[in-house]
C-alpha cells in the first residue's frame, strides 16, 4: 500500500472529486502532525518542570497543536464519512427520498459550517486585541482554525451534494465495512 | 419565547437531525445555533464556546489513552495477553468465552476503549470461537458486553471527560470504577460458566506454561501498573501518565516484542490524530449544548421534576437518573449524553448529598451499559457487525447478560462505601476526604 491510499479513504468514491483527495491527504498528515506536536510538548513540559526550570509557553503551543487537531480532524472526518451517527436510515432508503434526505443532512452540516466560518472569522478578527499569557501571541492564532475548519467543511459537503446530485447518494457496489470510533 | 420552549425545541432539533443522519456534533451545534437565535446571545460568542468546550487539560488525556490502544492493537502485541488469559482460565467450564472476558479485564486496562477491544476480540478470538461451535450472535454478544468494562476500569476515556467536566476526580472515577468494571467481569464469567455454550476447555496450563505466558505478557502488563501507579503515586496527572505509556510503548514495548513495526508509527500516529478529534468535536458541541442548557435553566427545571419525585432521598434520585441514563444511552452516544447532562447531574448531586464520585461511577456504569442496548448500543452494533451476524441475533443472545449490568448498577447504588472503598483508602483526597488536624488519617465526608 502506498501512503496516498492510506491517507484518502476508498469508500464512497462517487461523492467525491478526485482533485481533493490531495487536500483530504493533507488533513490527514496534519491530525498525525498535532497528535506529535502536543505529545511531544506534552513530554517537554513534563520534563522541564520536572528539573525546575519550566517552559511555561508549552502550554500554549500544547492546546494550539490539541485544538487544531480537533477542528481539522474534524474536516477530515466530513469528507471521510467517518462522524458519530446517531443512525443509519438514509442507508436503507433508494431513489427520491434518499436523495431529499440526504440533500437535507448536508444542507445541515452546510450551515453549520457556514455559521463556523462566518462567526469564527469575526471571533478571529476580535482575537487580535487579545493575548495569549505568557508568551502575548494574539488569539487569533487560536481562534483562526474554527474558520478554517468551517470552510473546509463546507467544501466538501459542497463536493458531497454535487456529485450525490450528479452520481447519486447510493454507492454502485458495496462499501467495505468500516468502524471508526472510540469509546 | 419561554425558556422551556426554546429548550424543547433545541432538544427536538437534536434528536431530530442526528436520527435523520446528521453527524452528532453537527445536530449539536445547529440545536444550539437555532436556540441561540431566539435568545439575547450573540452568534460569535456561541461558536467561541465551542473553544471553551475542549479548552482542557484533562481532555488531552483522551488523545493518549486512544494512541495507546491503537498502538497497542496495531503492532500486534496483544496476542501474548490472550494466551495469558488462556493459560489462567481455559481450562473452566466456557473455555474460549472465559478468555474473552479475562483478556478483556486485562485490555481495560489498557486502552480505555471499547471500541478497540471489540476490534481486538473480534480480529483474534472470535474465530476460534466459531471453529469451536459457539453460536455467532453469542460470541458478539459477550464480546460486545465485555468490552464495555474498557468504559470502567481504568483508564476510562468516559471518566476522563466526567471527571474534566463535572470537577470531579479523575482518579476517584478511575479508583472507584473498579468494583462495577470487576462486578461485570465476574457476572459475565459466572454466566459463561453457567448458562453459556460448553465450549473447548483446554487442559489446565501448568506451573510453567502459566509462568512462561504470565513472563511472555510482562511488557504489556506493565503499561496499566505505569498508568494507575504514576497517578496514584501523585507523579503523574492522567494526561501525563497516558503520555508516560505511549513513550513506553514506543521505546520499550514495539522495539523489543514487534520491532518490524516500527516503520508502520506514523501511520498510527495519523489514524488517532483523526481518530480522538471525533469525540472531541463531539465534546466541543455537546459542551455548547450543555452552556445553552444551563443558559435556559435547564437542570433546575429537569432537577425539580426529579426532586418532586424522589424528595432528597440519594438512592430514590440515583435509581431515578439511572433510569433517565438508560434511556438517554438508548439514543444518544455517551460523552455527548455526559457534558449536555452534567449541569443536572452536578444539580441532583448536591441535593442529595451524594459524592460525586460515587454518581459519577454510576452513571458511567449506566453509560457503559448503554453500549449494548439498542438502539444504538455502538460496542454490539459494532461486534455484531465484525462478527458477521444480524443485530437483532446478537441482541437476544445478549438480553440474559443485562442481568449483569443491572446487578452491578443496583449493587453501585445499593453499596457507595464499597464502591468508594478503593479511592477512600488509596486516594483520600480524591473523594472529598482532608487530612485530620491532628495528623493522624483523615477525615472523611459521611
């Protein structure tokens, strides 16, 4: 297996553009890049306390790397299909009625993505008169990825409902069987 | 607009969405931006809330008790536990099914996930069960209902965020989930013994084979002894142990049992990172959810329908709650049913009287149980699923196996000074108890 196939996942291929497979790679490098990054801040905080002399802007490079992550992840995991579900119905409907429901659950997440895209960039803009204590890094460096999240959100529901529209929701064969989840 | 309605409705979008195939965090957060709509709160400052939610440095544990599964799964080395668990305990009455909850007492220990030791058992032991004649809805089943002892023994990834979000002790909850994690264990053991398929029983391992297996799991087993002890021993916080573990893992355990593996890490490192930021943007929106609640005055509203009830009586609200939570864990995934109930549950707690502790051990012992009802019961669907049987098979099959569940709980509720007889000795702190004045022990809340 080459790294892009274990980076963008095979399933549902025909609601998505080719071109982004690139992008969904790059979410994915970087959710492996933050888990580093704030373990290893993690580890250095631990050991610089430890011998008396601690780095006390650790922390902030911790919950930027912890927080980024989350929000990311969280684009990537839209694309992926790989979300918390409360259910499966729209997997056992065909024709019309999937179709609208299916049009409906993304106009959803689309909102919500326009609503994080939209209001996190004003948080954003607010985030440059205030500071991040000790190291006085505006907070708009913190505040920047829920825009970010939010936008690549909606680019790939965007891309969801264009090629559901275009190919339909329905997978032409079966998709693997797949569980992603954590408790 | 009245602040019930408003509630109402925020809750119904909820449901509403999340049943239709929305994502959870998604059905969430529009919930909550429909709510914030029709009340004097400003927009930016609901999606700044989202921040709020993860803001923690508890919630940095999750993340490393996650990798420490996937890590531990994916180099292949929890093999060596499974012949442990063959060696002790192959030999009674359920062979196989005996194993399969053993090794999961011992994964629990570990990883903190059900999810991971479904996947695990699922990959290893189901197999074999099949060849050996246990039916396929039992083997999902009792894999799906031991697994659920990952979400009770320590470290539990749903103690981890009861404890950043209620401010309670996260090592009282892991102290104290002992008992229910054990109860289960036990009761599972007692039913495979009893009630379950007869199975292969292997010949009673020698002194030998069962040194050689405990010696050939030695370095996996150290990884809960590294976890427990460094918190225990006030070294570590539980972030900080779960980070001790994964570099355990990485310099110890993957180069001396699988070192081939070696080449594979970033790709584990890739798979958690997404892997933890879907609770977490789970935990982001359902802490929103739960600020608009409080907002709405939510808990006194649902506190007062419950004190009507139940009075002050701690066991009358307990056994209340619980029956809220296993309704609410019917529907609604765990960690999000955690952070959107806590500001009632903190409520009732202190109505009670109770110790947080102990209702935290108590309603995560529920939401554990909710993982095998339907439904959405995610550790059956999941082993039903890999085990390749329809759910509603392994349902039945795994109906007897609430009898368990329910003793655990009734016992948890029945009995708080044995659940809290583990943190009361080996924590005090953790459960409200302060050092006496005079020096000698401490004294503890009645």
């Amino acid at each position: 297996m080459n790294w892009r196939s274990r980076l963008v996942i095979d399933a549902q291929h025909h609601l998505k553009w080719r071109a982004l497979d690139g992008l969904e790679a790059l979410t994915m490098v970087v959710c492996g890049i933050c888990l580093i990054g704030f373990s290893t801040s993690v580890f250095f905080d631990v050991l610089t306390r430890t011998i008396g002399s601690p780095w006390l802007w650790l922390q902030e490079v911790t919950s930027t790397f912890f927080v980024y992550g989350i929000f990311i992840g969280a684009a990537a995991a839209t694309r992926r299909n790989d979300h918390l579900y409360l259910s499966a119905i729209t997997e056992t409907m065909h024709g019309m009625a999937r179709r609208l429901v299916e049009t409906f659950n993304r106009g959803v997440v689309l909102a919500v993505g326009f609503c994080m895209t939209y209001f996190g960039y004003i948080n954003f803009l607010q985030g440059f008169g205030n500071f991040r204590m000790p190291s006085m890094t505006p907070l708009a460096s913190y505040y920047a990825v829920i825009p970010i999240s939010g936008a690549l959100i909606m680019l790939f529901t965007v891309e969801q409902l264009w090629n559901g529209w275009r190919n339909g929701f329905e997978s032409a064969k079966a998709e693997p069987e797949r569980v992603l989840s954590y408790e | 607009m009245s602040s019930g309605f408003i509630l109402l409705l925020m809750g119904f979008l909820f449901l509403a969405f999340g049943y239709l195939g929305v994502p959870v965090a998604f059905s969430l957060i529009a919930g909550v931006l429909v709510a914030t709509a029709l009340t004097p709160i400003s927009f930016p400052s609901m999606i700044a809330q989202l921040f709020n939610g993860v803001d923690s440095e508890a919630l940095l544990a999750v993340p490393f008790f996650l990798l420490v599964g996937e890590l531990m799964t994916s180099a292949n080395v929890v093999g060596r536990m499974i012949n442990l668990s063959q060696a002790m305990i192959g030999h009674l009455r359920g062979g196989l099914a005996q194993v399969v909850t053993l090794f999961s007492m011992f994964f629990s220990g570990i990883s903190g996930s059900s999810s991971a030791d479904v996947a695990v058992l699922t990959r290893t032991l189901a197999p074999s069960m099949g060849r050996e004649g246990y039916d396929a809805g039992f083997i999902a089943a009792l894999i799906a209902s031991a697994s659920t002892m990952a979400n009770l023994i320590p470290p539990s990834i749903m103690a981890v965020v009861y404890g950043a979000t209620g401010n309670v002790s996260i090592a009282g909850l892991f102290l104290g989930g002992i008992v229910p994690g054990v109860l289960v264990g036990i009761g599972l053991m007692i039913y495979s013994y009893f009630f379950g398929p007869v199975g292969h029983m292997t010949p009673r391992s020698s002194f030998m084979g069962l040194f050689n297996a405990a010696k050939d799991a030695a370095l996996p087993l150290v990884i809960p002894v590294i976890i427990m002890g460094g918190i225990l021993t006030g070294w570590f916080t539980p972030t900080e142990a779960g980070l001790v573990a994964v570099v355990y893992i990485l310099v110890v355990a993957i180069p001396c049992l699988n070192w081939r593996h070696v080449s594979e890490l970033p790709f584990d490192f890739i798979k958690t990172g997404l892997l933890y930021s879907i609770p977490l943007i789970t935990v982001a929106a359902a802490s929103a959810f739960g600020w608009m609640l409080a907002y709405l005055r939510g808990p006194d509203q649902v506190s007062e329908w419950i004190t009507h009830a139940a009075g002050t009586d701690p066991r009358t609200i307990m056994f209340l709650l619980v029956a809220a939570f296993v309704i609410i864990g019917d529907f609604v995934d765990a960690i999000p049913a955690i952070i959107i109930f806590m500001p009632i549950i903190n409520k009732l707690t202190d109505i009670g009287g109770i110790n947080p502790v102990h209702m935290g051990v108590v309603i995560i012992t529920t939401l554990a149980f909710g993982l095998i009802t339907p439904p959405y019961g995610l550790a059956l669907l999941m082993a039903a699923k890999f085990v390749d049987v329809r759910f509603s098979v392994a349902l039945v099959r795994s109906l007897p196996l609430y009898v368990v569940f329910f003793a655990a709980i009734a016992f948890c509720i029945f009995f708080p000074d044995v659940v809290l007889w583990i943190p009361k000795h080996v924590l005090p702190e953790s459960v409200g108890c302060f050092k006496s004045p005079a020096g000698t022990g401490y004294i503890c809340p009645t």
